[in-house]
C-alpha cells in the first residue's frame, strides 16, 4: 500500500471542512422559501407605502412593490389561512394599481373621481396587514415557537395613525420625519422575522406555481408600456362633437358682415360668427381690435453684445397662434367683446385645451354690467369642408389657486374646455359676451388666457384645466399660457373732453 502524498491529505482535509459549512447565501435562499417571501413581502410593503413624489419614480415603486407582495404571498399561499387571504388581497391590490395606472392616463380621473376606491384602497392594506400578524403567528405556533409577531401587530398601528394623519391633512416637516423613523425601523424589525426558522426544524414548502417568477415580471410591465400609452390615445381628450356647417348659414346678414369688415373687424372673425352672434352686431357703430401672434415653443435664444454689456433675449421664428380681440360698439352704451383665436400652425399636441376669461366685469371695475351669458363655438377646416363644435364645457368656474409668487387667490372666471379635433386644419373658436356701459370713463379692459399642452411627457395625465388652476408660470410643466388682451378707453368724462377737446 502506497503512503498517501501530503498534498493529498490536504485536499481530503478541505473537503471534510467544507461540507460542514453552511451553504452559501444563494444556494440558502433556494432551499429556505420563507426567508425570500418575508423579504419580497418587507420591500413590497416599502415600496408601496413610502414613495418618493419626484417625476415617475414614485410610480415605478408602486409598480415594483405590487408585484413583489404578490410573489411573496403567493409563495406562502398554502401555508396557513392567514396567508391565503393575503395572497388573494394582493391579487385584488395588483388589479386594482393596474387600473389606477391606466385611469391616470385618462382624463376620467379629474372629470369623474371616484372617491369611494380611495376609502377601499386604504381598506384593503389594513386588511392585509392583519392577516400577514395573524399569518407569522401561526407559523411560530407551529414552529414551536412564542405565538406572537410584534413588528407586524406595531405594523397596523402605524397605518392606521397614518390613515387618520393623511385623512385630517395633517403636515409639518417634524412629523413626516419622525413617522419616517418609526417606519424603517417597524420594517427593519419585521424583516427579521425572515430568520426565526432557522433553527427551528421548520420547513416551510413553496406553493407550487404555473407561471415563472420572470414572467409575472415581464408580463406587468408589458402590459403597463402597452395600455398606459394606448388609454392616453383613447381617452386622453374631451370627447367632442363636430358637424358641417350649414350652407348659406350667415345668409341675409351679409350688409352686417359687410359693414363690420367696413369698420375694421378681420374678415376671418367675421366669416366665422353664427347668424345669432353676427345679428347681434347689427347697427354697430365702431369696432376697436387688438391683433397678436403668440407663440407656443421655446423660441431661440439671441446674445447682443453691445460694449461689455451681453443682452440675452428669446426670439420667436415660429409663433403658433393668432389672437384677435375686438370690442364692438352698440348703440345704447353698450359693447360686443369678442375673442378669437386661430391655428396658424398644426398644434403638435392635442389634447385638452383651456381658456380663462378676465372679463371688463370683474373687481375693481365698476362702469360694466354684463348682459347676458358668454357664448362661443369652435370651427376647422378639412377637405374643403368647414366643421362647427360646441365647447365641451363653457361655464364660469369658482376655484382657489396658491401659487409661490402669488400666494392663496380666489377665482370666479369664465372657463372653455375643448380639445381640437385629430385631423384638422385651420383650427379656430372664439367666445363673446356684451356689456353694457353704466359710468364714463373706466376702461374697457377684457382678457383671454389661453392653455396648451407644449410637452410630450403628462403622466399622470393632467388637463390644460387642472394646469391653469395650478396658478404657476409658463415654463414650469408641460403646459404654456398665452395671455392677449384688448384695453382701451370706449368714452372719455366730460372733464377730460373739456382739457382736450379733440
């Protein structure tokens, strides 16, 4: 018999160690299923519950901690009662985050809200918690361990504290940092319940399972890049209704037309009134008209160096949108305002539409009584045919904006909402009302406030209307503000007229 070689005894040496050592982390979380729940379900219940309110992230959490919860109950699915119920309550919450995130691609969260699935969705998680204490319980009963689970029973607790602060509308900084504190720490001490089995000679069996890991991942995601982009397109406008204008429709007025463009109103504005506005404006006396172009991208930034000065201003190439705004004179004291607006260029994005008017009636202007109610419609051109719309929403709107710059303000405005149809040219509306004049010598002084959607990222959808009671300045989101006005002077007092008679 040969001796065995030192190197030899050696290598028999390490391999004896190494089969007493435990198993590496890998291989460990293979074989012990409850550790790699309880983790999926710690970060799940992290992700879902403390998220960061900057751009997409805090949906991508949403998202990734819905479809983590759900992996982790379901693994468990069979183990008790408790984690059955679990499982199925992560299966209603995957459902209902899926069609929250494609109602936030539609405008039917701000039109129609529901608010009785924000009281259910702050249900089901308290539900869950409970079952999930309920759940850890019976499995360190059957471990043989103490019956109890701490961290989850301080873990309904906190949500329930927290509902009631959320509900109340409680904030301060100190508050939010100290229930940030309690919260890692409460998933810090829950995560630990991922080792109790260890040394307990408890194994817990995975619920078989149809469906990969991999593909419930690839699945929730596809089906999220496909619906959220395709409920954008679908339902992502007002809906609205178009037909073609009638033949002849401004027949037997065309002396008031006539005269009007003889009094300096654009023929564009003329040709486009309906036959009740345009007879309105029969034995009008004299038309006042404020012409503009605005524009609605970034425009090019222009340097002038003049001497050691370096002027910055933005020059406009393009300007989108013409705006006329007219004021005609009726007899009687009294004054047609009308605003017009029209598509020089194809707006790139369309979908909702805004317009807010500051009209001559309003605070601080006293010499105006308003006679009747605002009116207007839309219009476009395709294939040599004119088409004619209804605004979807035309109505005064009593709503409270709190800007930075200009602190908490209350708004009673008139209000349009549209969206201008997919295929057409030539888009353009306009909106009217008439005053009647009660005191000499106060200005005439009527605003359009117009809203766009200049971005292509608005997710969650927001609606040119919930971006114009936001009160922020242009350039701040996805949305731009054209504001025109026409102001004058209809009469002067007679003290003035007898300073400068001319």
């Amino acid at each position: 018999m040969s001796l065995m070689r030192e190197e030899d005894k050696l290598d028999v040496l390490l391999t004896q160690e190494a089969g007493e050592l435990p198993p590496p982390p890998v291989v460990d979380e293979e074989i012990n299923p409850w550790k790699r729940a309880i983790y999926r379900i710690v970060w799940g219940i992290g992700l879902t519950t403390c998220t960061l309110n900057f751009w997409i992230i805090r949906y991508l959490m949403v998202a990734v901690g819905t479809v983590l919860l759900w992996l982790g109950f379901r693994a468990l699915r069979r183990e008790n009662r408790c984690f059955t119920v679990c499982w199925v309550i992560s299966l209603i919450e995957a459902a209902f985050q899926f069609v929250g995130f494609i109602l936030n691609a539609t405008i039917w969260g701000s039109e129609h809200p529901l608010i009785w699935l924000s009281y259910f969705g702050l249900l089901i998680p308290l539900i869950q918690y409970i079952c999930l204490w309920q759940g850890i319980i019976e499995v360190r009963r059957r471990a043989g361990q103490p019956p109890k689970a701490g961290a989850a029973g301080a873990l309904i607790w906190f949500y329930l504290v927290l509902a009631a602060l959320g509900l109340l509308n409680v904030q301060g900084l100190i508050i939010v940092g100290a229930l940030l504190v309690i919260y890692i720490l409460i998933l810090r001490s829950l995560s630990k319940f991922a080792h109790l089995l260890d040394e307990a000679g408890y194994q817990v069996q995975p619920a078989p399972v149809r469906v990969s890991d991999r593909s419930i991942w690839i699945i929730w995601f596809a089906a999220l890049l496909i619906c959220i982009p395709t409920a954008t397109l679908l339902f992502g406008r007002y809906p609205m209704e178009w037909f073609p204008r009638p033949e002849g429709e401004q027949a037997g007025l065309e002396a008031v037309r006539s005269h009007l463009v003889e009094l300096g109103m654009p023929e564009q504005v003329a040709d486009d009134l309906s036959a009740e506005d345009l007879s309105s404006l029969e034995g009008a006396l004299r038309v006042e008209v404020e012409i503009t172009e605005e524009p609605f991208n970034d425009g090019q930034e222009v340097r002038t160096s003049m001497g050691t000065y370096t002027y910055v201003h933005t020059e406009y190439v393009v300007k989108e949108m013409k705006v006329t705004n007219l004021a005609v004179e009726l007899p009687d004291k009294r004054w047609q305002v009308i605003h017009h607006f029209q598509w020089q260029v194809q707006p790139k994005y369309r979908t909702t539409e805004c317009i807010v008017l500051w009209p001559t009636v309003r605070m601080g202007i006293d010499g105006y009584r308003m006679e009747g109610t605002i009116t207007g419609r839309l219009l476009y051109d395709m294939d040599g045919t004119t088409y004619l719309g209804d605004y979807y929403r035309l109505g005064v709107e009593d709503y409270t904006t709190d800007s930075i710059f200009w602190g908490t303000e209350e708004n009673h405005w008139p209000m349009a909402l549209f969206s201008l149809p997919l295929d057409g040219e030539n888009c353009r509306g306009y909106l009217t009302y008439q005053i009647e004049v009660l005191d000499d010598g106060w200005i005439l002084d009527s605003w359009m406030n117009y809203t766009h959607q200049v971005g292509f990222w608005n997710y969650p959808l927001m609606t040119a209307e919930e971006h114009e009671k936001l009160g922020t300045w242009n350039g701040m989101g996805n949305f731009y503000t054209s504001q025109t006005a026409i102001q004058f002077y209809p009469y002067w007092t007679s003290e003035e007229t007898e300073e400068d008679p001319a």
